[in-house]
C-alpha cells in the first residue's frame, strides 16, 4: 500500500512537471505598440491565432525604442519570439543581429515588393505616409487651394502657419529628408535638405513634438498646414477635426510598421506561423480598418470610404518614396546637433 502511495506520488508529480513544461512550451511573447495597436491585437488578430494552433500569445506593450532596447538586453537568451517596430529602429535591430529569416509562407508572395527587406530579415506589417495636413476650413475662409508640393511649406503667406515635429521625432525627420530629395540631395547629401529647412523655419509656428498638441493646433486652426503622418491625421478626423492629409505630388514618403522573427528566440515555428498570420488578407484588412495602415498584402481589400487618407493599392504602393535608414541612422546624432544650430533656433 505505501510502495502504491509513493508511485502515485511520484506520477503526480511527473505529470505535473510535464503539464507545466508544455504550457511553458505553448507560450510566446510578441512585442508591439501599445494603446489602439495592443487594443486591436488582444480582441482582433491574437484569439484567432490562438484557436488555430493553440499557442498562447502574451503581448508586450512598448514603443519601438523600448522594443529594440528589450531585444538588445535579451540578445544571449531571448524571451521575445516576434517584434514589431518602426521601420528606423527595425533597420538597427537587422544590422545588431536581433533578426532572424522569415520562411516562405502561404502569404509572403502576395506582399509589395517595397514592403519586403534585403535577406528577408524584416517584413512590414503596414504602410503610413508622412506628408502635408492642412485645416480645411482655415484653407476655405482664405480662399486658398489645397496644398500639394512640399514646396508650400516655403510660401510667406502660410507664415507664422505651418507646424511639423522636430528631426527627433520621425515625421521631421522625413520631412527633412524629403526637402533634401526635392532640392537635389538626398540621405547621403543632406544640405540641401537643411538649406530648404532654414527657409521655411521663417513659417513655422512651432516644431511640437507632442501629438496632442500637434492636434490642437491643426484643429483649432491655429495652424492651418503641417507635416505629419496619414495615421496621426486619420484619427484626428474620426474625432471631427477639420483636417485633411495630402500625398504631395512629388511623393510621401513611406512608414512602414515592420516585424521580426527574433533571432535564438524560443518557438521559432509558431513565431514564423504569427507572421504569416499577420500577412494574411484577413488581418491585413482588420489592421487597415483598425490602424488606418495600408495592407502590405496585395490581396486585401477594403471599401473605398475606408481608404481615405491610406497608402491603399498597387499604383499607390509604388508612388511612394522609401528612404535608406541604414544612411540615416549612423548620421543622427550629427544631423540633430545642425538642426538645433540651424533650424530650430
């Protein structure tokens, strides 16, 4: 009777054990932004995943610099198995290492060309734009047309009425770059860029940094023209802001919202099953609907008053100007000290 007790004790705990190895096993972490992004994975894209394959996804809620900081901490002995970061910082992740393949899957045929990086190291997950903002019925009372170069943002009579983010913040950063481009420089030639910037400073009413008051003043019309990102924009309409995003004609330059499968990181297969699911038609259009990001899959498809303002489309997709971090990045810190001593004064 005792040698049974003590066999039955010891099958317990053997079944135990081997219980809580599998639900360990069964576990992946993904991390992502937070806020509206963390809200549309937990209701919309992670039960779906969960039922198909029985894989338990915890989220991890971070900005892109905080992400890339975890994957760096956790580069000999990953906890993360899937990121999703901008496409600067993402750039930063591939060139450290933290990055690993992504396999050929049902989807990835399906996605554009320019949302698909070199060695297939990162992916993207969505499309943003950065471009011009405009408050319509400041545009309308003055009788003026809608913008549609980046060379509005130097017209006097919008002085004292233009507002764009400073070159720390993403979107200045490409509207610096942008102004470069359209002046015959580029990353790798910056000043034309800065010259372009030092005249139009004579415009600007404030290089904000915070969205919020970014938003204030484009609704309240305090300022009436800006550079900002198609997101940013979306969401100031659907709280019924007289705002509108425009894709200046010489081109808006791309955001792309990328992911990883992390390089040693525990449950390779199902990280590179999240991705695909992530690229999946279904998703893609949920993520479009959600976020306002435009679906990297040629195959979703969404209604057209769902689009406006959306990096939406083939014709779209190509018309849009990616720019080479791998320039930019190591260049940072030098061009943030020149725009402190020579355009935000």
């Amino acid at each position: 009777m005792i040698k049974s007790a003590r066999y039955l004790s010891f099958m317990c705990a053997t079944l135990l054990s081997s219980f809580s190895g599998a639900a360990a096993q069964e576990t992946m972490y993904v991390a992502g932004f937070g806020g509206s992004v963390e809200a549309t994975f937990r209701e919309k894209i992670i039960p779906a995943f969960e039922a198909k394959t029985g894989t338990k996804i915890v989220y991890v809620a971070g900005n892109s610099t905080d992400t890339l900081a975890k994957l760096q901490a956790q580069k000999d002995k990953p906890e993360i198995s899937v990121a999703l970061i901008d496409d600067g910082p993402m750039n930063t992740a591939v060139q450290f290492g933290l990055c690993t393949k992504i396999e050929d899957g049902p989807h990835l045929q399906d996605v554009y060309p320019n949302a698909r990086k070199p060695g297939d190291l990162s992916i993207g997950l969505g499309y943003g734009a950065t471009g011009l903002v405009y408050n319509t019925e400041v545009f309308k009372s003055k009788g003026w047309a809608e913008p549609t170069s980046w060379k509005d943002l130097a017209d006097s009579k919008f002085e004292g009425k233009v507002i764009m983010p400073p070159i720390s913040n993403g979107f200045g950063l490409l509207g610096l770059i942008m102004q470069a481009r359209l002046n015959g420089g580029s990353e790798s030639d910056i000043d034309p860029g800065f010259d372009a910037m030092k005249e139009i400073s004579a415009n600007v009413l404030a290089f904000e940094p915070a969205p919020g008051r970014m938003a204030e003043l484009l609704q309240t019309g305090e300022a009436s023209l800006g550079v900002w990102g198609s997101g940013r924009v979306r969401a100031l309409v659907a709280q019924g802001a007289p705002v509108k995003f425009v894709f200046p004609e010489e081109g808006a330059a791309i955001i792309l919202t990328e992911m990883c499968p992390v390089a040693g990181a525990p449950h390779a297969k199902q990280a590179q099953e999240f991705i695909q699911h992530l690229l999946s038609p279904e998703i893609q259009t949920i993520i479009g609907q959600r976020e306002g990001w435009g679906p990297v899959n040629s195959k979703a498809e969404l209604a057209p008053e769902e689009t406006v303002g959306m990096v939406y489309g083939e014709e779209m997709v190509k018309s849009m100007i990616a720019v080479d971090y791998g320039v930019i990045n190591p260049k940072r810190q030098e061009w943030t000290n020149r725009w402190n001593r020579e355009v935000e004064r």
